[in-house]
C-alpha cells in the first residue's frame, strides 16, 4: 500500500468507535523512503481506555459521557504521600452515598440527582494526590486544577475544620457548639475541599471520615454546576447570567455559592494564583 503513496503526503484518518472505550484517530506520515504511524487518543468526552499511566486528567465538556471508579482508578499515576496525617482518611472509602434529593428538587434540572448525584460514593483508597486525581477523573476536570482549590480550601489536610459558627442547628451530628475545641461554635465545613455540612447534610459523615468521599462530593457539585444543572443559580443575585461551560464560574459558585458575584471573583483569581504557582510541589508543601 505504501507504495501508492505520493513522496511527502501527510493524511488523517479519524475512526469513531469503541476501542477498549475510546475514540482514536490513526495519523500516517509516508514518504518514499519510511512510513510512520501513530495512534492518538482524542479527549473528545467518551470514555478513554484504561490505565494510562502518564494520562493527564484534563476537564471534559458539558454533555461528555464521565469515566466511571474503577477506570479512573486504574489510570491515577502514583503518587507518595505528602500529607502524613491524612493517612486514616485516604484509606477509608466513602462506603455511602448521597442522599436522592441530594440536589434540591425543582431548584436546577433533574438530572443532577439522577445521573450525578447518583454516582457519588468515595470508592478509593491512596494517596492524597491520587486521591485528586481520581476525583478529576471520575468528574472530567482539569486534575490540577483540583490540586490547587484543595490547597486553597485545606492544604491538602482531610482533617481541616472552617467556617466556624454558633448555629447549633448547623453542627454535624456528634460536634455541637464546643466539641471541637472553640467555645460556643461548631465546624460547618470538612476535609481536603471544605465540604459544607448544613448544605451537604446526606454527604456526611463520609465528607469528615474519607477523603475521597469529600473529594467527590466536591467535585459532583462542580459538575452539576458545569453541566448547566444548577439553574437556580439565575434565581439569586449573580454577576452574570448562569449557564453551562463556566469552569472557572463553577469554582467560585463553590466558595460563593452564587454565580460571578464580587466574593466568588476573589475566590477565583486566589485559585488561579495558586495554580500558576503550582504550590503543591513547593518544599514548604510537603508534610509527609
């Protein structure tokens, strides 16, 4: 066949279909004296092949078909532990689920409970970092995006405690007004990404007792909010008119909970920085 080929042709052939769960495209590069063929993955949103130890876990569009536990599972590239006292929590697994109204009903679409809501269940065990990774995979975002809004929220320490207040109807069961070490106040938020409990009541305990069940959590709220489910987002005071795509608007609609406003710009630019800076791979990081 190669010699029908013209000197110096260069052709693309894409090919859609399943392929142990991927779509591939095959590039041949011919001349008259060699030929060269290479298999490239495209990350067009359908599942991918698994494992892939160098894969990068780069963020899926609205309307991609998401990996599932175990493929993401067998793709994280090992990592070692740089947060020792994490240890108890990364090798506990969610071992529950969320709640079928976990999104409230009649505020956004409904399948935010029935395709996303449904999937989250903690189902890993490793380090922190592939922990992050795992949930970057399972929700088809930017891995390292994810490492920098966890050490925005935690620095990285499964066992951090925030926004602190005097709601005892707001404390977690078990950590009333007091037990955690501040007069008169209690922990709402938990974990690597600060899950928040009075919002995210059916996540506990697994959102305080497994990182990779607070890691999940997290992220299946980042992609109800990306894939456009979250429309009562458009029902609250905003910056901008709410829809699909916004990653970086999902990012701060986590901290602000509301949708471009002044506090979830801060909050972005405070994710950004910290990404730029790739602060996780900095020696004061590092607390194996």
């Amino acid at each position: 066949m190669l010699d029908i080929i013209k000197d110096r042709i260069t052709w693309l052939a894409l090919i859609a279909g399943l392929v142990l769960g991927s779509v591939f495209s095959i590039r041949v590069e011919a001349s008259s004296q060699s030929a060269a063929i290479q298999v490239i993955y495209l990350p067009l949103g359908l599942k991918s092949a698994a494992p892939f130890s160098d894969r990068n876990f780069s963020t899926l569009p609205p309307g991609s078909v998401l990996p599932g536990d175990a493929e993401c599972a067998a793709a994280v590239k090992p990592r070692a532990e740089n947060k020792g006292d994490n240890l108890p929590f990364n090798s506990q697994p969610g071992n529950q689920g969320v709640a079928e109204d976990f999104f409230t009903p009649g505020s956004g679409d409904p399948r935010a409970n029935t395709e996303i809501g449904v999937r989250v269940d903690g189902a890993f065990t490793g380090s922190t970092d592939e922990i992050l990774q795992w949930a970057a995979c399972k929700w088809g975002i930017d891995e390292d995006l994810v490492r920098a809004q966890a050490a925005i929220e935690s620095w990285w320490h499964q066992d951090a405690m925030g926004d602190w207040g005097s709601d005892a109807s707001r404390c977690p069961p078990g950590h009333g007004l007091g037990v955690d070490g501040e007069p008169g106040l209690c922990p709402e938020s938990w974990g690597l990404l600060q899950t928040r409990y009075p919002y995210e009541q059916s996540a506990w305990p697994g959102m305080a007792d497994s990182s990779a069940f607070n890691t999940d959590t997290a992220y299946a709220i980042w992609r109800a909010c990306f894939e456009g489910y979250e429309w009562w987002l458009n029902d609250v005071e905003r910056g901008e008119e709410y829809g699909a795509g916004d990653a970086w608007g999902c990012i701060g609609r986590w901290f602000a909970g509301r949708w471009h406003t002044q506090p979830a710009e801060e909050y972005i630019l405070r994710v950004q920085d910290t990404l730029s800076e790739r602060i996780w791979e900095q020696p004061d990081f590092q607390e194996p």
